[in-house]
C-alpha cells in the first residue's frame, strides 16, 4: 500500500477561489463543530444530573456510576473505533457516531429509570470513542508545523458547545424540569448528524504506511488460509496499535504521559469543590466576594472549560512557534508551581491560584495532545495508536476521580496533589530524552525544539 503524503500540494482547481480559511482549518473547524453539537448532551449531565437525582430516583452511588460509565467503556472502545477507522475511512465511521451520541442524549429525556440511563452512558462512551479519532484525524489534513494550533481551535470548539450547553442546561432545568432540558439540548445537539453527513474527508487525513515484510512472513502469509488470514488481520488491526506502542520507547511514553496528565487533571477537576471547602471552612467572615463554595466550584469548572475555548487555539499557536515539548515542560512547571501556592497561601488566594492551575491544565492537554497526535503520523498504524493514547487518557481520567476522595480523606490533598504532580513531570522528562534521541538518529516529532 503506498504512502500518503502528509502534505499534499494545493489542489489548482480550488487556487483562484477567494477564501479566508485554509481547507485544513476550514475541516477542523467543521468536524469539531460537529462534535460540539454532539457532546452537548453528555456535558448536560454533568450540570444537571446531581440535581435531578431525586427526582429520577437515583442514588448518589448510581449518579456516580452513571457520569463514569462513559469513560470506562472507552478503555475498549477507543481501539476498535480506530482500527474501524483505519479500514473504512472516516466517513461513515464519524457519521455513524454522530447519530449514536445524538441518540444517546433523546433517551435520557424519557426518564426510563436507570439501566437505561446506564445503557445511553456506554452508548455514548462508544459515540465519543468515534467523535475524538474524526477529530484527531481531521488535524492530520493540516500541514504538521501547525498541529498545535489546530488541536487548539479543535478543543475550544468542542468546550464551546460543553459550555453552552451547561450554562443553558442550568437555566433550562430551574424553570422547565429536566425532560424539557434534555430535549431542548438533543435538539441542537442534532444538528450534528447533518454536519457530519455533509464533510468532505480528503484523502490526507487518513495516512497509510507501507509495511515492510521479509520474505520469511510473505512465504508464511501465503501459505496460511483466507479464514487465518481473515482471523490475523482483524486481531493485528485491533492489537496492532497497542503492540507497535507498547514495543517503541517513544510511544510508550506518549502514552505514559498521556495517562498520568489526565490522571492529575481529573484529581484536581473531581476534588476542587472539597478543596475549597476545605480552605474556607475557617473563614468566619464569608467567603471570597459573598459567595458560597458551591457558587466557587461552579466558577472554577465553568473557566476550565472556557479555557479550552478562548486559551486552546492560543496555546496550540505558540507551541507551534517555540516547539511543542519545550512549551510543555514551561507550563508543567507553571503547573507545579501553581499546585504549591494552592496549598500554603490563605483562602482567597487558594481559590485564585486553584482557577491558574485548572487554565494552565488547558494548556498542557492542548500541547501535549498536539504533540501526541504528531507523533501517531510516525507509526506504521496512525489510526490505531491515537486510539491507544486516546485510551490510555480516559484511564487516567476514570482512575483519578475513583481514588481522589479516599486518598484526599485518608493521607490530605499535598501528598495526593503532589504525587500526581511529580508523576507528570518524570514522564515528560523521559519523554523529552527520547524525543532528543529520536530526532538525531530521524526527523523530530515536535518541528521546534
């Protein structure tokens, strides 16, 4: 199979077109407008689900299953989205998942109790699995010297629509109820579907590598039979990803990086609220500007996910301009930094130093998934290793919340925010030794360092 080159010369037919956007942008700003519809629904949850619990006849234990449900199914799904991907082209896997998210949102609407809540969870855990390798791929049509700015626009696009959708969610659920709230939001959330039927994929956002075979495998693979060569194809595109990273000391660290950076952003994400509390529960004289601590969090989470949208493409840009590990290891250490404040300055200023450290999280995802998404376009499978990076995140992001609260009650929230911390920073230095290797023996990763 021949190689697709990565950047392809300009079409002549489309030159003399006036146009303020480049087709690369133009793509990604499409597909994760897409996406952006699509995860309306699941970022509903978030904001109203605890509310409604009540009402639906749900436990806290339930609630807590069911806004992480999602996320474990995705430890699965992530590798079988990107081999189907990697066989059949972005097209009708994007659109299919498109369909299935907006699906999964309508049926929270009919309140149906909660194995059906828990069934549209895993259904859209599988949605989003499809949803985030469109995205991914879509930043592949774009030349590499601009991923991180890409990656950027793509996440503040998508965090766009998580936004919109809780501060509408909330307003909605206060005066009509949930099901009017879900409703209304699968309605916009559908108009995904006729995005995704409309994109036009071109060929450079689904890269193929030639494998090169020695002459002992070709004899072997000749003399085996159709059903055995249909029964190793399928097992190599599923393992195939995960085998290739797990053998490869660079991928291997993109992935251990990938991991423990979620790992860390979902600890400080699930505990800000409790953090607070903690900080202000001595503060007799009110809380920072008269406001409570659950009006605190919600500011807190609400800028994180604004940060994404105003601060990602931002971010992306400038890693883009000064080199894509270098800018990592400034915010990580920005991150540190941030961390140590939050612990030992009085009240007000924790909650300040809390909402830098959730924004300068915007910026490590961004440039560290910019850096990862580059790096998939050096393996023999691309497809297959963003869907093992992208699993290896979503099982720091469930493992984070599942032990952060028996860890914060059991040891105090230094030595837990603190390991999670120096876990970030040991593998970005490996990652940073073998990125200086990889780019002497060929071509870097990161275009600057």
């Amino acid at each position: 199979m021949p190689k697709t080159d990565l950047n392809p010369p300009p079409d002549p037919s489309t030159q003399d077109r006036p146009s303020r956007l480049a087709p690369s942008t133009a793509l990604v700003l499409v597909v994760s407008g897409a996406v952006g519809f699509a995860i309306m629904g699941d970022s509903l949850l978030y904001a109203i689900l605890p509310l409604a619990a009540g009402h639906l006849a749900l436990s806290p234990q339930q609630v807590g299953l069911l806004l992480s449900a999602n996320r474990l199914i995705r430890l699965f799904s992530n590798t079988w989205l990107g081999a189907i991907f990697a066989r059949f082209g972005p097209y009708r896997a994007f659109v299919v998942s498109a369909i299935l998210g907006v699906l999964t949102t309508a049926l929270y609407g009919f309140e149906l109790g909660f194995v059906i809540f828990l069934l549209a969870r895993i259904g859209w855990g599988v949605a989003w699995s499809g949803l985030r390798q469109g995205t991914y791929q879509s930043i592949w049509a774009g030349d590499r010297a601009d991923a991180g700015r890409l990656m950027g626009v793509m996440w503040g696009v998508v965090r766009g629509g998580s936004a919109i959708s809780a501060l509408m969610g909330g307003f909605l659920f206060d005066h009509f109820g949930f099901q009017i709230t879900v409703w209304t939001i699968a309605g916009l959330s559908a108009l995904a579907i006729p995005i995704a039927f409309g994109l036009s994929w071109p060929a450079s956002a689904s890269p193929h590598y030639e494998e090169k075979q020695s002459s002992e495998s070709a004899t072997s693979h000749a003399s085996s039979s159709p059903s055995e060569r249909k029964s190793n194809q399928k097992q190599h595109e599923i393992l195939g990803g995960w085998i290739e990273a797990l053998s490869n000391p660079l991928q291997r660290s993109v992935l251990l990086v990938g991991f423990f950076k979620l790992l860390l952003n979902s600890i400080l994400v699930a505990t800000a609220s409790v953090f607070l509390a903690d900080r202000f529960q001595s503060y007799s004289g009110g809380f920072l500007l008269g406001l409570q601590v659950g009006a605190l969090a919600g500011i807190v989470l609400g800028t994180r996910w604004f940060s994404d949208l105003f601060l990602g493409a931002a971010m992306g840009a400038l890693a883009d301009l000064v080199g894509r590990i270098r800018l990592a290891l400034v915010l990580v250490f920005l991150l540190c930094l941030g961390l140590t404040l939050m612990l030992i300055i009085p009240s007000n200023l924790s909650f300040v130093a809390l909402l830098a450290v959730l924004i300068v999280s915007t910026g490590v995802n961004v440039v560290l998934d910019a850096y990862a998404n580059q790096a998939a376009l050096v393996t023999h499978h691309p497809q297959l290793f963003v869907g093992a990076y992208a699993t290896a995140s979503d099982l720091g992001s469930a493992v984070g919340p599942l032990f952060a609260f028996w860890l914060v009650a059991s040891v105090g929230f230094a030595p837990v925010y603190a390991v999670a911390a120096l876990l970030v920073v040991l593998t970005l230095l490996n990652l940073v030794m073998l990125d200086a290797r990889h780019a002497r023996l060929q071509s870097p990763v990161s275009e600057a360092q």
